[in-house]
C-alpha cells in the first residue's frame, strides 16, 4: 500500500512495522480524524 502511495505522490507515507494496532498500541503519537 506504502509502495502504491508514493507511486501516485504522496511523500509523508510510512509502513509501520506491525501495522496500526501495534501503532496504537506501543502509544505512539496520533493525530485525530
């Protein structure tokens, strides 16, 4: 998904190891919808 991002350029976009939930779960910074 990262890979299909930067391809239609978007620069800030991350692959997080894990994925959202371990994000989240780790209480690594958000920002709210």
């Amino acid at each position: 998904m990262a890979q299909e991002l930067l391809k239609l350029g978007y620069t800030k976009v991350y692959a997080l190891k894990g994925g959202w939930n371990e994000w989240e779960n780790a209480k690594y910074p958000t920002e709210p919808k």
